[in-house]
C-alpha cells in the first residue's frame, strides 16, 4: 500500500516523549496524519486501555490512520499478571470504535 502513494514532500518524524501527557507531551508537534502503535497497548495496565484510546483520537488529524499491531493475540477471557497483556481485535474495535475509528483493513498472521 504505501509503496503506490505518490511521493510526498511533507514533514516525517519519530517522537520520544510521553503518551499520556497532554500539557508538554506530543501535542505540541501533532496532530498526525499517521500513528503506528507497535505493540504498545500490550505492555499498558488494562485500566489505562480506553486513555490509550482517547489519546489516540486526540493525536490523529480528523482524517489521520492508525496502524497498530496487536499483540499477542488471544482468545477473550484469558488473564495475565503482567505485560505483555493477552490482545484480540474485538478489543481493540470495542476501544477504538467509540472514539470515530473504524478498521480499514485487517491481517491475521499466526504460526
């Protein structure tokens, strides 16, 4: 998909700073018309699930993508002490669809 975008002359850029901060964090360099999650919302405490989500929104342009790999993959009701915690896709949907977003494509690798 991205190689038969055309060639862009726009700003590209990887940030270091803090997700969560909405005072001196990402907001002063957003919003982004593209956020590739790989696998961050595994290593978060399920508490901070729907923040991750919120913020999410907040840092995307009306128009802007998420990419967000899920990981690890299994099935609803399983529980783990500690990260990396077990992910599904209707997890993630139930988290993201509330805040505007809806899946534009979705690929399924297991062993």
């Amino acid at each position: 998909w991205l190689s038969e975008q055309p060639a862009t002359t726009g700003k590209r850029s990887v940030l270091l700073k803090d997700f969560f901060d909405t005072k001196t964090g990402l907001d002063a360099d957003g919003p982004f018309d593209l956020i590739y999650d790989y696998t961050f919302l595994c290593a978060l405490v399920p508490d901070l699930y729907d923040k991750w989500a919120t913020r999410m929104a907040e840092l995307l342009t009306p128009h802007g993508e998420l990419i967000t790999m899920i990981y690890p993959i299994v099935n609803e009701g399983v529980q783990t002490p500690c990260p990396p915690y077990p992910m599904n896709f209707d997890l993630i949907k139930s988290l993201l669809t509330p805040k505007g977003f809806h899946c534009m494509d979705s690929i399924t690798i297991l062993p």
